[in-house]
C-alpha cells in the first residue's frame, strides 16, 4: 500500500510508513490529530484539536527537514506515498 499514517502519542508525532516508524515532539497542548486534509510530498495540512480550543484547528507539517535530520534521503522514501491518513490503535 501507498498510505502512511499519524498520530500522537503523549507528546509525540508519530509518522509511520511501511516497515519506519518516525517520531518527533508534538505540540504540548495537543489532543489529537482529527484528520489530514493535504498531502504534497513531504508537506501536510492537517486538522488537530488542541485542549485549549473548542474547535478545530488547521495545523502543518513539514517532514523533510524531519527526514534530513535523521539521514533519510528524503524524497526517495516520500516517493511513493500518494496518502496520509490519521489512524489510532
């Protein structure tokens, strides 16, 4: 499949495509991911729900400095996925 997926944990991201599991510090007042409204190789546009706030709110992501960071050759590993979507356990 072509479909990666988030999600927070405590207070962390997690990102998870294939056989990778990636993991980076989330937003202290976030609740949770709601869902991902754009996918653009690397870049997300996605809604969250902070315990501040009501309502929804538009947050963004951007994987490829992540992916850098952690030596990954970032456009082959973003290559082939053509979605992302929120899924807890």
């Amino acid at each position: 499949m072509n479909i990666a997926y988030l999600k927070n944990e405590n207070n962390y991201t997690i990102f998870t495509f294939g056989k990778y599991r990636i993991k980076f510090i989330a937003p202290y007042s976030l609740e949770k991911y709601i869902k991902v409204k754009e996918w653009d190789h690397g870049y997300m546009v996605v809604e969250t729900k902070y315990k501040q706030h009501e309502s929804y709110e538009e947050e963004y992501i951007d994987l490829v400095p992540i992916l850098n960071n952690l030596y990954f050759d970032a456009n082959k590993f973003l290559e082939p996925i053509k979605e992302v979507k929120v899924f807890y356990d």
